[in-house]
C-alpha cells in the first residue's frame, strides 16, 4: 500500500512539473512577484550560504592539503580544492540554503494560501495559482541558486586559500599557479548548471507540498518537513547522476 501510495506521489509530482513548465511559458509573465520572490529568497540565503562556504573550503583545503602533501603533491592543492568547491561543494551549499530557507518559506506561503481556500478562490476567478503563483517562485529559486552558487564559489575558494597557506603553510604562488593544471571551464558551466536545476528542484517541491497541505496548521508545518526532507533526498540523486553524466562527456585534464 505504501509503495503504490509513493507511485502515486510520484506521478502526481511529475504532473505538477509539467503544469509548471506550461505556466513558464503563459504571457503575461508575473514580473512583480518575480521580483519580491527573487528579492526575498536572496534575502534569506546570502548571508548563511556566505557563512556555511567559508567552513566548506577551509575544512576541503585543510583535508586535502594533509593528504596530497602525504602524497608529494602539494603543488596540486589549489587544483583540487578548486575543483571540490567549484564542482560539488559550491552547488551543494547553495542547494541546501535555498532548500532549507527560500524553500520552506515557499512551502509556508502555498501552504496557508491553501488552507485559507484562497487558491481554490483564485480559480473560481480563472486565475490559475501555477501561473500567478508557482511560475515566478520556480524563475526566482532559479535565478537566486546561479547567482548564489558564484558567491559561494568565489568565497569557498578564499576560505580554502587562507587556510591552505596561512595554516598549512602552502606557497600562494603554487596555490594560485595550480588552478589550470586540473581545472577547466566546464567545471564552473556544470557547477551553474547543477545550481540551476537544484534551485527548479527545490522550488517545484515546495510548491508541490504547499498546494497540497491538508489538515489546518499543523497540515503546514508538516508539509514543510517534508519538502524540505524530499528536496534534500532529490537534490543528492540529481547530483549524482549529474556529475556522472558530466564525467563521461567531458574529458578530464591530466597531470
């Protein structure tokens, strides 16, 4: 019963995508709830995402210094910590913040409009909610999650820089010179990439959880559990198949 229940859950998610991607495309575009969804979910991300990647590089460069110098290639420090960040711990962070704040809040918002009928009001108007109110959240996680991830690329890699050289001792000029040796333009494309589809994906679920909350208040706040739980669950399998669909089309540079 469970299992045919989750195939169920499935299904109907997969048609709310679809409905989704049909709202993107209707015209007139919501340009102002765009824009306070966007202004909102970057409000909430910037900070803790800025905080959370600094621990993110230091604790990368510090792990992987230790073991390349075991090795007798600190000269590749700077590479590979580069690359950690920029493929996988950039997009991850940059996912979970948006999930777990811009998401949760999406997840509320829907919620209380649905319990309070205010959707089933917006279509007795023939409003339709995926394109008033779901099409401009899905555009905003989106755009907030690209922008987010440079952020937390760009201050991963400082974090992973001092620490390298200033506690490890490692050369600046080897840290910085090592970027090319293993690192290319490909990593920073897919690294936007990942972020792109982990922002659609963390707003999609949210919004799915929100327009189907039941049972009052509590209805809520456990739908908010639980698109936070399932985005995350998403979110490592997206990444997963991503990065190995990436590493058997993009060649990788040797040493």
């Amino acid at each position: 019963m469970r299992v045919a229940s989750g195939v169920a859950q499935a299904g109907t998610f997969f048609a709310f995508c679809l409905d989704a991607l049909r709202g993107l495309g209707r015209r007139p575009f919501q340009v102002r709830e765009f824009i306070q969804q966007a202004w909102f979910i970057s409000s909430v991300s910037i900070l803790p995402a800025a905080l959370v990647s600094i621990p993110f590089g230091a604790v990368i460069a510090l792990q992987l210094g230790s073991l390349v110098r075991q090795l007798g290639a600190q000269s590749f420090t700077g590479a590979a910590s580069v690359l950690a960040v920029v493929r996988e711990a950039g997009p991850i962070v940059t996912a979970l913040i948006i999930a777990g704040a811009g998401g949760s809040a999406i997840c509320a918002d829907l919620g209380s409009r649905k319990i309070r009928e205010e959707l089933d009001a917006m279509e007795v108007l023939g409003i339709d909610p995926m394109h008033r109110l779901v099409a401009p959240r899905v555009v905003a996680s989106m755009l907030v999650a690209v922008l987010l991830n440079g952020l937390v690329s760009v201050v991963g890699v400082s974090g992973g820089y001092f620490f390298n050289v200033v506690m490890q001792g490692g050369t600046p000029g080897a840290y910085l010179a090592s970027f090319q040796a293993l690192g290319q333009l490909p990593d920073l494309v897919v690294g936007e990439i990942k972020a792109l589809l982990f922002g659609a994906a963390a707003a999609l679920v949210a919004s799915y959880k929100g327009m189907t909350a039941r049972g009052g208040p509590k209805g809520v706040g456990d739908a908010v559990n639980q698109s936070v739980v399932i985005t995350f669950m998403l979110l490592f399998a997206l990444n997963f198949v991503i990065t190995a669909v990436y590493f058997q089309v993009v060649p990788q540079k040797g040493t």
